[in-house]
C-alpha cells in the first residue's frame, strides 16, 4: 500500500520511498520521511495528506504521496 492510500489514523512503516528527481521528495526525505521510519497518516484533505514522521509534519501531494511505499 502507498500513503497516497493509507487511511486516516493508521500508522506504518516505510517500506520504500521511489527515487524521484523532485525537490519536495528531497526535502521530504531529509525531514525524516525514509525507509524503516514510522509514519502517521494524520489527516487528508483533497489532494494532500498530512502526515507525521517522528516529531516532525508534513504535507505531502496525491502524486509524492503516491511515492512512498508502507509496510
């Protein structure tokens, strides 16, 4: 299952996050958003889902969403 999917109050673990030459993945992967961490799908809203890794939220798009791989 991809996070893009994920639903509302679950937590899981990183599976995989897809090599993605974007900017905003990068940035996501150096907040803490990689492989073996915990994340918690907070909220989603549309196209976004807030999603918290460790100490530190996130909002990421359907499509970066889309990106990452959960366990």
């Amino acid at each position: 299952m991809c996070l893009d999917r994920a639903p509302v109050g679950g937590t899981w673990q990183v599976a995989r996050v897809a090599s993605a030459s974007n900017d905003l993945m990068l940035k996501a992967r150096v907040m803490g958003l990689r492989e073996g961490r915990l994340v918690e799908v907070v909220a989603r809203n549309g196209r976004i889902t807030l999603a918290r890794v460790g100490g530190v939220r996130m909002a990421l798009s359907r499509d970066l969403a889309a990106l990452v791989e959960l366990q």
